[in-house]
C-alpha cells in the first residue's frame, strides 16, 4: 500500500509537471509569433522610411537637402533599433546601414540651417548612386512587404532566406554603407 501511495503521488506529480511544462511552451509560442510579427512590421516600417530617404537624397543639392535626409536617417535607425538582436546579422545591419549613412553625411551637412552651401556636382552624382542603392535595397523588402506583415508569427529573417532575398538585403547594405564611407572621404564637398 505503502508503495502504491508513492508510485501514485509521482505520477500526479509527473502529471503537474507535465502540464506547466505545455501550458509554458504553448505560451512561448504564441509570445514568439507576436515578437516576429512585430519584426515583420519593424522591417517593412524601415525599408519604407529608407525609401523616403533615398528619394530626398536623390534630388540632394545642398547641405540644406543633406540635413532632412540625416533627419529621416535618425528615424530608420530609430526604428530597427527595436527589432535588433545580438544573434541576427540583418537586423545589425539595418541599424547600422542608417548610422552610418547619418553620420557620413554630417560634413555634407554644416552650415544647416545658417545659410546655404551647394555640394561638389561629382559627390551630387555619388549622392544619386547612394540614393538608387538604398533604393533597390528597401525595394527588396517591400517586395515582400505583404508576406512580412501577414504572415502570422512567421520569422521575417527565414522569409526573406526562404525567398532567397536576405543575403541580398545584407550585401545591399554593406554596399550602402561602403558607398557612404566614399562619400565622406570626398573632397572638395562643396562648390
């Protein structure tokens, strides 16, 4: 009897354990399917901002020009700030691409808003070059912009591998910020 009492209080316990255990991991899961579909929405949210940005420095001319598209870079990086996590190179990328960018264009952009200064027409065309990179980089992602903001609990980082467009995405932005570091160290800047 003795044994039978004990067998029993471990199998109840058993069966305790057992339910926590299913009821933690089926609430993981549902945790899990919302934290990616914020990341889905974060990714699409700064593709679309880098696509504003491209379209301003597209038609950049003066430090005036280079100073909003700084404004709208501070905002992408803002944005996949929140997403970004250690295990994930796309993410640190993103961020990154919108830092850097940012901050090789602050000699584009003294004298804002005092008065204004006309850049160099060779860094105009670097400028434009940037511009339509950042452009085709954003435009992979909003290709896809339905699948990251639908798909319910869907990793938007196996998405784009699955669409065979995530190692598009991080050389695009490698190229973007290579494209900007050369822009920095132009000279003369200005007319």
């Amino acid at each position: 009897m003795r044994y039978k009492i004990i067998v029993g209080v471990l199998v109840l316990a058993l069966a305790i354990s057992l339910g926590f255990n299913v009821h933690y991991y089926s609430g993981m899961v549902d945790k899990q399917a919302m934290i990616n579909d914020m990341r889905g929405h974060i990714t699409v949210a700064w593709a679309r901002q880098m696509s504003v940005v491209s379209y301003y420095l597209q038609n950049a001319t003066t430090n005036i020009d280079v100073a909003l598209g700084r404004e709208l870079l501070w905002s992408a990086e803002s944005i996949v700030r929140s997403a970004w996590i250690s295990d994930g190179d796309l993410y640190f990328q993103m961020l990154y691409t919108a830092s850097i960018v940012s901050y090789d264009f602050s000699p584009y952009s003294e004298g804002f808003p005092t008065f204004v200064k006309h850049i160099n027409s060779t860094a105009i065309e670097m400028i434009k070059n940037l511009a339509q990179r950042i452009f085709d980089t954003a435009r992979l992602i909003l290709n896809l912009q339905f699948d990251l903001t639908r798909r319910e609990g869907g990793d938007p980082i196996q998405l784009l591998k699955e669409k065979g467009v995530l190692d598009s995405v991080i050389n695009g932005c490698a190229e973007i910020q290579n494209l900007s570091t050369q822009i920095y160290d132009f000279n003369p800047k200005f007319q």
